[in-house]
C-alpha cells in the first residue's frame, strides 16, 4: 500500500504541474494506458488470493479514479488558460483607426498625378503623347537642336556622357525631351501638335534640382503657327493646370538655341506669408520656356522653313508639382518615404478630369 500511496502523490503532482494538454495526455497515457502503471496494477489482481484481492482492488480502482477526476480537473483548467491566451492575442484596440486595405491604402506619386493632369490638358487642346529613349545621340540631344559645338551644355559636368562604342561616338543620357520633338519632325509630316513627357538627366543636386528630373515639352508645326497661338495655348493650359480662371502672364526675351525668337513666361503670384498664391498679388514667378522654332531646327529635320513654322515650349514636371501642391524639397520626390508619400500622394481612384477638377 505504501507504493500506492508513493505512486499516487508522483501522478497527482505531475498531473497539477502538467504545462499544457499534451504533457498532461502523456501523463494519462502513462498512468490508465493500456501500459499504464495503474493498468499494470489492475492487471496484476487476477493473481491475489480473494480477500487480499478485495482490499487491493477497491485501493486500486479508488487511485484509478482520483487519477481520472485530477486529470479531467487539470485539463478544464488548460483549456481556460489556453482561450484566454488567445483572446487576449486576438484582441483589437477598438480606439485605433481602421487600417487601410488594397487599394485605399495605395497613393499615386504627386509626378505621377501632375503627368496626368497636363496630358488631359493637352489632350483637349488636341495635343497627342510623342515618347523617346532616355538614351540618345549627341545628334539629336545638341546638334539638330542647333547647339553650336563649343556649347557649356555639352560640357561633362551638365551632361551624363557614356564611354565611346565601336564608331567612337558617345551616347549620353538625355538632358532634355527635346530630341523626341526631333524624332517627331522626322518621323511625321505637319501638322504636327504633341507634348513629350518623360525623365531626364544632368549633373546637378541641391533642394530645387535632382540628377534626374522630369519634364513636358509641347511642339507645333504648322503652316500658320505664330506667337499668338502660343499664348493662347500657354494661357489656357496654365489656367486650367492651375485651376484659377484670371491669371496675368507675361513673356520676357530670353536666348535658346532651339528657338527663335525665345521667351521665358512668368505667371502673377502673392507670396504673402511664405505661401505661393496664383491669380494674385504683385510678384511674379518664372514656370517655363518657349519660343518660334529656330529655322536651323526645321532644316535638320527635314522641313523647309520657307514653308513651316511652328512654336515649342519646355516645363519641369517636378517643379510646378512642387508649387501647386506646397512642396518644400524636391529632394524628398526620390527618398521612397511612404510617410511623405501618403501626405503628399493621391488616392488611385482621384482621376483628374476637367469636368469635376484637377486636384
């Protein structure tokens, strides 16, 4: 009886200090198993004399069934513990915001958002999408463009120049969408009206300029195309763009080897309390570049300008991003900070359309 009562305390304590429900399954199977030591106890009563049979057998079975109550005790007790865990791993602090899913939680980049906006503009203006390689030839990124040899803008620090191939010449990364206006000219007879949007490329980094940028430049080739035309188009783009119906521009004489005559435009301002507003004010404020198409251009390309004339003009996609939507840094356009993103960003289904608004 002694070891009834030594085995009893062993599986009892084992049983209270079972961790989870498969160790206390263990200690079940190891004490009623089919080898278990209770088992092997029971087994061994068809041995015993009938009286010692009696006493043993009712000691025996009393253990059986202590051990059986201890284990179902124990394994109610894990099962407690074991929902509470998992409430409690579950659980959700509904004082949180909602978080966000699929495609609210996407933001379109501000360049992104502005590309669209000035395609639709143009896109009604009749003005179809040209695109070109941002590798490019020196022939066409310079020469056809009329940059006179000596040029600064073919020096190595303003130009990202590859080494020389097999011919000896050097491909370079384009430092402007222009040479998609050449390709155009030569590739399609006037009329001809396209913006070309896309990246390009200097040598130059600081909070207003990045090694890579962006730009939409427009071109008009045309029997007919003349200075008025291109104020009207400019007027009305940048009204629109902007989104403020009565807005002063001004057009200053300016130099570009592509252009003859060159202007540079400026567009009303207030900049009262450090923030830009258009349509108002007394400042002014420079957005882009334009001018007649020079005649040098128009011959390499294979137009006569005896016959064609047309207008062109160049802005940084980066730039007025910056100005319509309150942007201090352009540097912070390349970081990749999705928490500048999501302030900045727009939300996938914001589509601009003119009808309802650009922003």
């Amino acid at each position: 009886m002694a070891d009834l009562k030594t085995l009893r305390e062993e599986i009892l304590a084992k049983t209270a200090a079972a961790p989870d429900e498969a160790a206390l399954e263990a200690i079940r199977v190891a004490a009623l198993g089919k080898k278990g030591s209770i088992s092997h106890l029971l087994a061994g009563l068809g041995k015993m004399a009938p009286e010692e049979r009696k006493t043993h057998g009712a000691a025996i079975n009393a253990l059986k069934d202590e051990v059986t109550e201890a284990l179902a005790a124990r394994r109610a007790v894990l099962k407690e513990l074991a929902l509470e865990r998992r409430l409690e791993s579950e659980s959700q602090d509904v004082t949180l915001p909602v978080a966000l899913h699929g495609i609210e939680a996407g933001r379109i980049h501000p360049v992104s958002q502005v590309m669209d906006e000035i395609s639709l503009i143009f896109a009604a203006l009749g003005f179809a999408v040209a695109e070109g390689p941002d590798i490019e030839s020196d022939d066409y990124n310079f020469t056809k463009l009329n940059f006179p040899p000596d040029h600064p803008a073919r020096d190595m620090h303003d130009t990202f120049f590859f080494n020389p191939g097999l011919d000896g010449r050097r491909k370079l990364l384009r430092t402007h969408t222009s040479p998609v206006q050449v390709r155009t000219m030569l590739a399609q007879k006037p009329p001809v009206r396209v913006i070309c949007p896309g990246r390009v490329y200097r040598c130059d980094s600081d909070q207003t300029h990045s090694p890579m940028f962006h730009q939409v430049e427009g071109l008009v080739i045309d029997r007919s195309a003349h200075l008025g035309h291109l104020r009207w188009i400019l007027e009305e783009f940048c009204r629109a763009f902007f989104e403020v119906r009565d807005l002063k521009m001004r057009f200053r004489p300016s130099f570009f080897p592509f252009t003859e005559p060159s202007m540079e435009v400026d567009i009303q301002c207030s900049r009262e309390g450090g923030e830009i507003r258009f349509g108002e004010g007394e400042d002014w404020l420079e957005i882009l570049g334009c001018g007649m198409v020079h005649p040098n251009v128009l011959k390499n390309c294979g137009l006569d300008p005896e016959i064609y004339q047309g207008f062109a003009w160049g802005l940084g996609v980066d730039r007025i991003a910056m100005l319509k939507y309150g942007m201090p840094d352009l540097r912070a356009f390349f970081d990749a900070d999705i928490r500048w993103l999501n302030h900045y960003g727009f939300r996938p289904l914001d589509i601009p359309w003119l009808t309802s608004g650009l922003s």
